[in-house]
C-alpha cells in the first residue's frame, strides 16, 4: 500500500509563456484547473509547490494549499522533492506524484492510474503513456515517444526508453508520453542527487538521467494525452476547450 502526495510544481518564469500558472482560463487562473482536477480525485493531499509568492497567494485563496520554494530550482523534480520535505518532513507520504501544473484538462482518475502502476514494487517510478493518433503527433519533437510494449491484457509495462524522435521501429501502437510521474520517496531522492546525465542532455529529457542511473519506470496507459500549455497558441486552445469567455 502507498501513501500518495500530490506536488504540483508552478513558476511564473517560463520562457514561452511567462506567468502561464496565473493565465485566465474559463474565469480562473490555469494553476487551479490543475489543483482542483488533482483534489478531485481524493487520493492525498494536494500541495502546489511554488516558486512565487503570488501563485501562493491565488491558491491559498481559493482555499488550497501552497508552499514556497527557491525560484532558482532547476526543475519541477528538484521543486517536488523540496516541497516533500517542507510539507512532509516525518516522510509519512511514501508515493509522490510530480503533477505539471501547465495541463488544465487533466482527468482526476488519471492520478488513479498512476496509483495503480506503483502498486507493482518493481517499478521507482510511474509516468503514464497515451496511444499516438495522428502522423502529426507522431512527427512532433515537442510530443515524447516511450519504447514499452503491453503485454495482452496488462495494465503496466515497463518504459525502455524516451525520445523526441519515433520509436521503436516497425508496425504497432505509438506511445505519448504524458510527463506525470508517481516517484517512491527513495527513488526521488536519489534522482535529484544525480548529474545530468548524457543521454539527458542530448535528447533533452530528465526521464533519461533515470533510466541510466538504472531506476526502473513503469507506464500506465490512458485514452488520450491531455495537452499541456506551453505557447499563447496552446493557451488560446486551452480557453476554447474550456470555455473561457475572456479573449
């Protein structure tokens, strides 16, 4: 049995869309959309782990919870683990769940998927993978591919690899990385002591520093990939699907 901590990582310094968490969509700010997808499937508590007061703020008010971290953290890992430790300092929590705070249409029972690939000891980390349904997705270097194959029936398989390019060669399902991932306390810990690693940086892929440090990842499989905000283009998409009334 585990114990899920849900982390949802948030920096308002984003290249492509700077203060993206506090973008209007549908009447509330994205951070929430995730926040209350994430509350709504009840399976632990949810923190969101920011790197600015003001996220703080617009979550705390709408009745979450927030914890501030250093801004100059490399990555959402390096924010997970450092909210694990304010929020959870006993390490009562042994399953967090590393939530991108930029996927406003994510599905509560996605995080119950994930739960379930981590009920298999085997695997250190979870993530979750969709069905590629088009030659565009499938060409794109912005969509990551996994090399894993379900086995008839299973519910899990193990990730061999990831890549911005088309993998595995041959006929058969493409798989969608969706970049969400359910880590044992251990394994999170031990990934953010590590370097980068070479095939991190050529293929510009954290996942990868795992896979050469020998930690096993484990994939569960949903419908589809739920898209994630990172250009005015996405979040105009994003307010289209939802309904937003504010142009």
């Amino acid at each position: 049995m585990t114990s899920p901590l849900v982390i949802i990582p948030a920096r308002l310094a984003s290249t492509r869309l700077p203060g993206k968490p506090l973008a209007d969509i549908a009447g509330k700010p994205m951070i929430l959309h995730v926040m209350e997808a994430a509350q709504a499937a009840g399976i632990g508590p949810v923190i969101v782990a920011a790197a600015d007061q003001e996220i703080c703020d617009v979550v705390i008010n709408a009745g979450g919870q927030a914890c501030l971290t250093p801004p100059e953290l490399p990555s959402g890992s390096d924010r997970a683990w450092h909210a694990a430790q304010l929020v959870d300092p006993a390490g009562n929590h042994d399953l967090i769940i590393n939530l991108q705070g930029d996927l406003p249409t994510f599905a509560p029972e996605h995080l119950h998927t994930l739960a379930r690939v981590m009920d298999n000891p085997a695997y250190d980390i979870g993530t979750l993978v969709a069905p590629i349904t088009s030659d565009e997705e499938k060409t794109a270097f912005s969509v990551v591919k996994v090399a894993c194959n379900f086995r008839e029936n299973a519910t899990s398989a193990l990730a061999l690899y990831f890549s911005r390019n088309v993998i595995p060669w041959g006929e058969g399902v493409f798989w969608h990385h969706v970049g969400v991932y359910g880590w044992r306390r251990e394994a999170l810990k031990h990934f953010i002591s590590l370097p980068e690693s070479g095939l991190e940086k050529r293929e510009k892929l954290e996942q990868l520093r795992a896979l050469e440090a020998g930690l096993c990842i484990g994939c569960g499989h949903i419908s589809h990939a739920p898209f994630g905000v990172d250009t005015p283009e996405d979040l105009e998409r994003a307010r289209k699907e939802l309904g937003n009334g504010i142009a």
